[in-house]
C-alpha cells in the first residue's frame, strides 16, 4: 500500500492498477494451498517463493509498458526478498536450498529442525511462537501499518476503501496464532 500510495502520487493509477500493485505483495502466499507438493511441507520451497515469478512480471510490463505491472513484479520480489529474513526462502528455486538470514532460528535449531518441532503438539506452533515472541517483527508490523495508513491517506485518500483486505489478512493470521496457542497449553 505504501508504494501503490506513493506510485499513485506520481503517476496516478486506476483503481485496478492500484489493487494489482497490492496484490503483488502478498500473492505469494497463497501458495499455501499448494503446500503439500512443497520440499519439507514448506511453501517457501514453492517456485512461488523465488525470483522466478518476479522476474516474469516485471519483463511482461517492460514488453507492455504498463507502469502497475512492473510494480507489481517489484512487490512480489520485495515479498521473497524479505521472507529471506526470517525463515529464509528457496530465492534461486533451482538450488532447492533455504537462502537468507533466517533470524528467527538459530543455526542449532536449522539443523535439529525435527527435535524442536517435536516440542509441540503442531509442528506450526514453532514458527508461530517465535514469530509473535519478537518484539523486533511485531515493531515493524505496527510501523508499517502506520505508514500504510499514512502514506495512503496522504497519497491515495479515494482509494482507503482497500484497507479491509489489511483486517481480513490481519485476522486470519491472530486466529491461527490464538488456535495455537489453545493447543499447545492444553
Ligand atoms: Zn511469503
């Protein structure tokens, strides 16, 4: 939304443009649905969590000249580039290799993945507790939300309506992490 915002701002983009720009950010993850065919139940390990997708967006603009597109193929990579932070994600595809920071887990439990997933009921429970233990991620949820709001009430007032999306997202992430949670301390 910020970039949609700050884009509309200088280019001015129809509604349609403006929700594909979105729309290239979190896209990528709807390949959850696919995670059963992914290496390790792991839906970064999908083509859809690689440059590839990206790459192909942001040619398929260049050859039509169409301004939202390449944006689009600009949010969809800026999606994997920062999913390399956290857990790490299959960047190059052929590889078939996590690559990244991987911040949220330690080069110990990388490695004895199976012995701390064991720890808990859900295998999920591990990765979604120590995404919402960080104090450093939840910070930059809350000031990207803010800017969000900022940059489009600013840039792209006409086009607010979209920030529901935001809410449902939001929601369905707190319900599985509450879901969880309820597991676990049974
Ligand atoms: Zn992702």
């Amino acid at each position: 939304m910020i970039i949609a915002s700050i884009s509309h701002y200088f280019i001015g983009l129809n509604f349609f443009e403006y929700f594909i720009i979105i729309l290239g950010a979190f896209a990528s993850d709807f390949d959850v649905l696919f995670v059963k065919y992914a290496r390790d139940h792991n839906h970064r390990m999908l083509i859809t969590h690689s440059i590839i997708p990206s790459v192909i967006v942001i040619i398929l603009g260049v050859i039509f000249n169409w301004h939202a597109l390449i944006l689009c193929g600009i949010c969809l990579f800026i999606h994997v580039f920062i999913d390399t932070f956290d857990w790490g994600t299959n960047l190059l595809y052929f590889p078939k290799k996590l690559v990244g920071l991987k911040f949220l887990i330690t080069k110990d439990e990388f490695e004895n993945l199976d012995k701390y997933l064991a720890q808990y009921k859900q295998n999920e429970s591990f990765f979604d507790f120590k995404y919402y233990n960080c104090k450093t991620c939840l910070a930059i949820e809350g000031i990207l939300f803010l800017l969000m709001i900022l940059f489009s009430v600013i840039n792209a007032l006409e086009y607010i309506i979209i920030v529901p999306l935001y809410f449902i997202g939001l929601f369905f992430h707190l319900s599985l992490h509450f879901k969880l949670k309820k597991i676990e301390v049974k």
